[in-house]
C-alpha cells in the first residue's frame, strides 16, 4: 500500500499562473471583451476590431475560451458572464484598469526573480 502522496496540480498551477495573468491583461488592453460586449464575433470580425492580424487574435481569442472568460459557439467568440461583469468598461464592477495594473507594473517588478529583493 502507498502513503498518501499529494499530486502535483497545485505546484502547476504555480508554475503556469502568469501565462492566465497575461492572457487576461493583452486581452483587456486590445479591448476584446469591449468589443464582444453587445454581439458575438468571428475571427475576422475580431481581428478587424482590434486592428491585430487573424492569427494573434485567433491565440488570444482560444486563449480566453480556455480560461473560461469567452466561450465559442461555432465560429463565434462571446464573453462569459464573468467577463461581461468584469472586463466590460462601464460596468459597475469593472476590473480592467486593476488587470492592466498589476499585469504591467507590478508583473515587471516580480519579473526580476530573487534580484527584485535585493
């Protein structure tokens, strides 16, 4: 019989954290869930609002599918509720400008690993 051994998900989750932090502050400074705000879109559509090219837009735009904040039905990209809520500009609960924030300038200070602490 084994011991108990805890898996490894939660040291994972550590490691991998910063590519969702990323994800979600590129997605909110292009404005994507601003621009799926009223309608869905597809790619193109995406592409054009954003003035980015189809590729980075189809990454960034899968990116947000696998973290839960757009969901895609066909070939179009919606926000989630908690995008809608959250990452809309206007809206009351809005966390944007926090998102963006801690993923520029504090992100740059923690960047520097263990040197950032001395």
């Amino acid at each position: 019989m084994k011991p108990d051994i805890p898996g490894n998900e939660k040291i994972l989750q550590m490691i991998t954290g910063f590519w969702a932090s990323k994800i979600l502050t590129v997605a909110t400074e292009l404005g994507l869930f601003d621009l799926l705000s009223k309608k869905g879109l597809e790619i193109h559509d995406i592409a054009e609002g954003l003035s980015i090219q189809r590729r980075p837009a189809n990454i960034i735009s899968n990116a947000c599918v696998a973290l839960g904040l757009l969901k895609k039905e066909r070939r179009y990209y919606f926000n989630t509720d908690i995008a809608g809520i959250y990452l809309v500009k206007g809206k009351r609960g809005y966390l944007g400008r926090f998102v963006c924030m801690l993923g520029n300038s504090h992100y740059l200070r923690w960047g520097g690993g263990v040197k950032m602490l001395f």
